[in-house]
C-alpha cells in the first residue's frame, strides 16, 4: 500500500442504492487502509451526500488504486478488517438520517421493505447457497469471488419476499411487540396490496409508497425492519438505529459479513421460501 496515492471509484450508473452499497464499502475500504477515496464525478443526491463529503474528486489515476464491483471491494474488507461492515462504519463514520418535511406515518415501528417496481415480475427464489457461497469466500481466503461460479448454487436476483417468509417473521416479530403498528413499504403500492393480501389481513398492514427519501426516513427509523434483496434497504441498514434487523438470505448481505463468523450485529437472517 505505500506505493499507492489513493483509491479510485468511478461513479456507478445504477439506482441510489447500489451507488451507495459501492461507495461505502470504497470509502470504508480507504479508511482501512489510511487512505484517500477520489472519485471522477459527484451526482446531485441527498442520500448520497453524506458520503461524497468524504470523498475528492479527481480525473487522475495514476498512482490510485481502481476500486470497482458491488461485491468485491466489500467482502475483501470484511476478511481483511475481521469485522462486518455494518459494525464498522458505526465506528468510523456519522451517517445521520434527515426527516422529510412531511410524513403521513408512526416512527418506530415494524417496517417490512418489499424491492418490486421493475423486478416485481421476477420468480421468487431462495438465496440461501449463493449466501453461504460468499461467506466461504470471506472466511476461507484462498478463494476468488466469480459470479458464474456462484450462480451455479442458483439465482441471486433480486426478487420479491415470499408471503409464507413474510408470515414467519411477522408471526414472531408482532408476538414480541404486540404494541407495534405493521408497515409495508415499497415503490409499487398498489402491487404490494395485491400480492400480499393475506398476511395484510392477518396483521393489519398499513402499506405506503412515497418519495425515494420519505421511503429511506421510513425503513431507517423502523424498530424492527425486515429487510429485501435490495441495495436500497441496505442503504438504510448502514443508518438503522431500532432494535432488530431481519434479512433475506443475499450475497449482498453476506459481502458485509452479515452471517459469517465476522458478524458482531445482532441481525438475523431468514429463508425466502
């Protein structure tokens, strides 16, 4: 590392979520490593604000590292670092969340987030072996991450959460606090009322679709939040302060060492079958 000036990332062309997933991870990475992160341009966005202040601009590269890839940079830094990377940007960085002028919900309370809009169309699947997939690559370090390799173990699209994983969560989480409204946030309102119909009845889900910051306060001051395949509700889990996490098994959990022996949160995962 003495050769190296800095780490470079280029900007990701892709929602706010995985902008954000690559930066932190980056920025983590340079921190690390004692480090500057430089980037080749900044984007006008709230969400990711807090992180572009830590971050130079610069169009050189020589003598900057290239940092690149969702889940490269992430899992390398959990083995190196020993240490999930939830846990160390709560050391490291003061991410803080800003509170739209207006909202029509309760704080505080059971917040499932749903990623439909464009995937709502996809087959849902369980993520469990590309999920143990990762976590070998982060506690065996001999290997290298290949995403053919671990699309062999089968899909890891992202995907809706199934009604039936849903039930088994909410049957435990609402028996724990009996006092708490049940919220249901997605981008697809109208698609999320359809599709969980059943379980809305059961628990008397309140659902809300809002602007993509009203969203992020939402799933952010949650007390209990369960958790997508989403980048988006990741993004929340690194400003997630309420007393318990619940996530579908992703390998893009698992490249934050979510799950591996490196975890020192108390987040649990749980099946989407």
């Amino acid at each position: 590392m003495e050769n190296i000036t800095g780490f470079f990332s280029t900007l990701r062309k892709d929602r706010t979520g995985a902008k954000f997933y690559c930066l932190v991870s980056e920025l983590l990475h340079s921190i690390a490593h004692n480090k500057k992160l430089y980037i080749d341009q900044k984007e006008k966005n709230s969400l990711l604000e807090p992180l572009f202040e830590k971050i130079e601009t610069s169009a050189r590269k020589i003598g900057f590292k290239q940092l690149k890839g969702l889940r490269n940079t992430a899992y390398k830094l959990v083995s190196y670092l020993k240490l999930d990377l939830i846990t160390y940007a709560k050391q490291k960085l003061s991410l803080s969340v800003e509170k739209p002028s207006r909202i029509n919900f309760k704080t505080g309370q059971i917040v499932i987030h749903i990623r439909n809009g464009d995937v709502s169309n996809e087959p849902i699947h369980d993520g469990f072996k590309a999920h143990e997939y990762c976590k070998n690559l982060i506690e065996d370090e001999s290997q290298i991450y290949n995403r053919f390799e671990m699309e062999k173990f089968g899909s890891d699209r992202q995907c809706r959460t199934s009604q039936s994983a849903l039930d088994k969560v909410l049957s435990k989480v609402c028996l724990k606090y009996p006092e708490k409204e049940v919220h249901l946030v997605s981008e697809d309102k109208s698609s999320s009322i359809r599709r969980y119909k059943n379980i809305s009845e059961k628990y008397n889900i309140k659902f809300f679709s809002s602007d993509i910051n009203t969203d992020f306060y939402h799933l952010a001051t949650a007390d209990v939040l369960i958790g997508s395949r989403s980048t988006y509700c990741i993004m929340a889990l690194y400003h997630f302060t309420g007393k318990e996490f619940f996530y579908p098994h992703w390998s893009l959990y698992a490249c934050l060492g979510l799950g591996t022996k490196y975890d020192q949160t108390n987040h649990k995962p749980f099946r989407n079958i």
